[in-house]
C-alpha cells in the first residue's frame, strides 16, 4: 500500500466517517480517487490534511468533510446528471462520477481546465467557461454542486436545475458560513440549513454592495 493510499484511508477515517456520513457510495468513492492527483504538485503533500487546499486566489479544493457532508445531504444517485461549479483541478466531479453519477465540471481558470482535463475519466467532463454561466446547454441538471462559497446565486445558475432537482451551497456571511441544500419545486428553490462551514467566495458569487459616500 502507498503512502498516499494510507493518508487516504486515514482522511476518510478521521475526516469522513465521524461526520456522521455513513453511505457506502460516499466512502467508497473518497477511498478510490487519489486526491493528490487533483491539486497543484507542490501541495500533493497537503493532499489530505484537513482544511480546505487553496488553489489560487478565492479558490480552493473543499476539505474532505464539507464536501462529503454536501455529497450526503444531496443524495446523488448514479445516473444523475450532476453540474460542478469551480470545479478546479476535478477532485469533486472525480468523485462524483466514481459514484455514477454524469459530470459536468465548469471552470473558469484555464491552467486548471487543463489539469482537469487529463485527469477526469469515465462520466466526467470539463468545460472552460465563467463560473457564474453555468453549461445550459449540457443540462438541465438533477444536483448543482458549488465548490466554493457564495453569498448571491445568479438566477442563471437556478435556472439550469431540474424541477426537483437538489442544489447544494456553502453560503459565506463575512468569516462565518452555512451549507445549505435547496431543491427545486415549482420552478423556486426552498433551501434548508444541513451543517456550519467555511470557504473562499467565489469569483461572480459576491452579494451586490450598496455604494455609500
């Protein structure tokens, strides 16, 4: 066994499991992907450390327990077609798409789009363009997944979610932040509280600032 395979059992075992995450899918899946192929090669060490990984500037690759709480609280069922916002080097649409679900994974920041590139396989695709556009034209989508925070969701983004489709955010209110999971019924998504974390906003997300003289 590698010394990265061991780190990933650990992550899964310290990170995961006492969160109260128990679906196999889940489990199995964080255990499978290698997580340290889908960061810079200077933070592959890092790779399982608890905590967010920054990538660049406001973005970064969530920590293992928010992402599995996320994946949790959404229910994603193989088959699903599944749109991944900020997806940066793949590690959630890797994942994902070992639990059977069709990804497609939207990024902004080409060096990334081109990492995700090579290292996405399988039901998982990548798409160069803005984080705030979305891919209409590959959805309409059962789960949207933002792998990152936000404080506004464009319309635009709620508009590319199936009705009944689940969407899942960690909405950032100055250092503090909520994931929250919503689902679409009646072309309006309702949203509910699932646990407290953190995470960079992302780039388009930010609530409009009232101008004050």
């Amino acid at each position: 066994m590698s010394d990265f395979q061991t780190r990933r059992i650990t992550m899964v075992d310290t990170q995961v499991r006492p969160q109260d995450v128990t679906k196999f899918p889940i489990i199995a899946a964080m255990l499978a992907v290698p997580r340290e192929d889908f960061v810079p090669q200077a933070a592959r060490e890092a790779a399982y450390v608890g905590g967010n990984i920054a990538l660049a500037p406001r973005r970064v690759v969530l920590e293992a327990r928010s992402l599995a709480k996320l994946l949790d609280a959404l229910d994603v069922l193989p088959g699903e077609r599944v749109l991944c916002l900020g997806a940066g080097y793949g590690y959630s649409a890797a994942v994902l798409a070992e639990m059977g679900a069709v990804v497609v994974a939207v990024e902004e920041d080409a060096v990334m789009v081109a990492a995700a590139a090579q290292s996405l396989t399988g039901q998982a695709k990548v798409i160069n363009a803005a984080l705030t556009t979305g891919a209409a034209s590959e959805g309409p989508y059962d789960v949207i997944l933002l792998e990152g925070g936000v404080e506004s969701l464009p319309a635009a983004i709620q508009a590319q979610l199936k009705e009944g489709g689940r969407l899942g955010a960690i909405f950032m209110e100055g250092a503090l932040g909520v994931a929250r999971v919503g689902q679409k019924l009646g072309g309006k998504v309702t949203w509910r509280f699932s646990f407290n974390a953190t995470a960079p906003v992302l780039p388009g997300f930010e609530a409009a600032r009232d101008f004050v003289l």
